[in-house]
C-alpha cells in the first residue's frame, strides 16, 4: 500500500482550503466516524480517517452546485491530493462520496464515508437542538425521530443516510448509535463537547 501522509498535513491542508468552522467541524466529525468504523472492521484506522478528514476539504473553493463529475468538488480537490500523494483508494472514496461523480463505491472504505457523511450532519444538527448542545445526550432513537421531520437539518438526504447504512451493511439504528459514540469521542473540537 502507499504510504500515507500524516494527520497534520491532512489538517493543514484542510486549514488552507477550508475558513468555515462548521465545515471543518463536520470533517472532523467524519474523520471520527471514519476512525472508528476502520478499527470495527480491522482496517487501518489512519488510512480511513484521512478520507473522512479530507472529504469536503475543497467544499468551499469548488462548490459544484451543478454537480459536474468531473470539476469542481470533489474532483479539484482529489487532483490537488493525487499531485500531493495522497493514496488511490482514499482518492476513490472521497470521489465516491458524491454519487454524481458515477464513481462506484467498490471499497469497504468507500461505503463507509458515504455511510457517514450525511449521518454526521443529522447527528450535529440533533446535538444542536438538545439544551446542551452535546452529543453525548444524542442517542439512536432521537436522530431517527428528527429523521421523519423533513423541515429538520433539511440539507441532510435521509436517503443517503439509509442508503449507506444498506451498502455498508449494518442494522441503521446501530449505524447510527457507532457514529454517535465516534462523535462523543472527540466531541470538545466538534463544539459538541
């Protein structure tokens, strides 16, 4: 396998492409998710993790709101990681995120960060609305509450989050409680905390 560069390269880059807090939150929640998703399935837990941490680094340059598959986000932001040396199959499954890419989620990893993407999203937004504002008093049942309320974090597809859960291949409510406990895991720099 390539080598892989280091967490705090994978986070400078991040810092240069990306201002918006919320956004490098929600990369860091992914990365958390992906994380513990790899030490489940007994891959390695770094490798993932940099997929998840760098998913949407290019979000905010490259927006993409035509969802062209072959310019702007993702697809400027995995060339910029191809010239940097960043490894092929976490290349594929960050262009594997975004379904109108037409790139096939064939990796466990692939599946995986779709799985998340979206679930970290509703997770955060159900976070925010507790009278904590933490994760830790999110569980299983309350995100699939505010899941059925379609005016709720309505930038989040359901479908996607249930499609994920499905390719992945585990139960949804169990799917969603990991993601949970990946998220508590670091939930001070999530603003969660």
């Amino acid at each position: 396998m390539t080598p892989i560069p280091t967490r705090n390269d994978a986070l400078a880059l991040m810092h240069e492409y990306t201002a918006s807090d919320s956004l490098r939150k929600h990369m860091l929640a992914v990365e958390s998710a992906m994380h513990a998703y790899a030490g489940r399935f007994g891959e390695d837990p770094d490798r993932w993790a940099l997929a998840g941490l760098l998913h949407d680094f290019d979000y905010e340059r490259y927006p993409n709101a035509g969802h062209a598959a072959d310019a702007e986000h993702p697809a400027e932001g995995v060339r910029v990681l191809r010239d940097r040396g960043y490894p092929e199959d976490v290349l594929q499954a960050i262009l594997g995120h975004a379904t109108y890419t037409g790139v096939p989620r064939e990796t466990r990893m692939a599946k995986c960060l779709f799985a998340v993407d979206e679930l970290t999203g509703l997770i955060t937004a159900t976070a925010l609305v507790k009278p904590s504002r933490s994760v830790r008093d999110v569980d299983a049942r309350s995100v699939r509450k505010k899941m059925k309320d379609k005016a709720f974090a309505r930038g989040v597809s359901r479908e996607d989050v249930v499609t994920g859960a499905s390719e992945l291949g585990v139960d949804l409510d169990e799917h969603i409680q990991f993601v949970i406990d990946a998220m508590c895991g670091v939930a001070p720099s999530l603003g969660l905390g």
